[in-house]
C-alpha cells in the first residue's frame, strides 16, 4: 500500500486537528468538489454514539430504531454538503461471512445514502491485490490534493489520522477507491440481498 499511503511523507494529527482540517479542506471553493473515502476495518468502537452503545450491549431492535431517528442531523449534515456543492462518495469494504459490526453498520449506511451520500460494498475478495502485506487503510481524500489515513486504536476508537498534501497522491488514491466504488453494489441494494431478514448478529463473532 506504499504506493497509495507514504507514512513518512505524513503528517500526523490529532482527531480534532484531523477533523477541522477536513472540514476545512472539503469546502475550498477552489479544489475537488468531491471527497473519496475507503473503509476497511471490520469493526469500530464509538462509546458515544447510542445506536453504537446499544447495538454493543445486545439491544439490536432499540439500536436500529435509534439509527433512524438520527435521521435529522445526517439529513442536515448531508444538505449542507450539498449547498457546498460537495458530493461524498464511500466504499464500505466487506469480509464474508459478514461481521457483527458490518452487519450493524449497513443499518447506519443505508441512512446516509438515503440522505446523499454515495455509498457502495465492495467485497475484500476485490482488494486481495492491494493487500499482499497490510490490509487498506481507512483513506479519505479531500479536496484536490490532500490524503487522510484516519488512525484507529486496538479496539477501534478514531485516535487521529495522518496527512499527505500531494497532488499527485491524491489523484493515485482517488483513482484507486473510484476505481473499487465502479465495481461495488449500491448499499441499498447489498441491504436487500444480503443483510435483510438475517437474525441480530453474535456480538462474540469478531
């Protein structure tokens, strides 16, 4: 994955630098009006986040119901994407069989295409090319020259990312998740064929 993510050529950021700079970045009028992410990890802790604590807890009904009624503040998360004139495109990648975690979060994804994001499933069957020594990263690319590689800790709480500003990065990383979002199934349709009517997940399947 070096020729995609150079750690030595990053800078690093906290998770609040990372985030105001993204921000930032994603509404310079004068680059992409695009921003491109990949997503890999299989499983994300966020203590935060309700739908996330009951969906940790076994509390798989409740859990859905309160992914739904975060419905407002993705719809105006996602409006004032679009007043920006900002698009956000993801690639949500998948091990199968399919893990508690991913099962759970296709719930969250299917919210945010709903609202306007472009969200597609692309199985890791795909990214075996890719990953001959690491797995993806989590990328983002913002703007028309800057590279995100958000950073995790062990159990998967965001803990900062670290950035590349680089054009010529940021067209590489681009071109490969565009070229990965080509080939995945829009993440309604993954719902309906593979995540519909299947029983709430074992928390202990990791």
């Amino acid at each position: 994955m070096s020729e995609f993510f150079d750690d030595t050529r990053s800078e690093l950021m906290t998770l609040e630098e990372y985030g105001s700079d993204f921000r930032k970045r994603r509404q310079d009028p004068h680059g992409s009006r695009e921003t491109w992410k990949v997503e890999r990890r299989q499983f994300f802790s966020d203590p935060d986040d309700p739908p996330w604590l009951a969906f940790s807890e076994g509390r798989w009904e409740e859990s859905v119901r309160l992914i739904e009624a975060n419905r407002p503040s993705y719809q105006k998360y996602y409006e004032e994407a679009a007043a920006q004139g900002v698009t956000l495109y993801r690639v949500r990648i998948v091990d199968e069989p399919l893990q508690p975690y991913v099962h759970w979060e296709i719930h969250y994804l299917c919210l945010a295409a709903s609202v306007g994001e472009k969200v597609r499933v692309v199985s890791s069957r795909d990214v075996v090319k890719y990953e001959e020594i690491d797995p993806l990263p989590e990328i983002i690319v913002a703007g028309s020259d800057t590279v995100y590689k958000v950073l995790y800790s062990d159990d998967g709480r965001p803990t900062g990312a670290r950035r590349t500003i680089d054009i010529n990065l940021a067209r590489r990383c681009e071109t490969l998740v565009k070229g990965l979002y080509a080939i995945g199934e829009d993440v309604d349709a993954y719902f309906e064929s593979k995540v519909k009517g299947l029983a709430p997940p074992n928390l202990r399947q990791r």
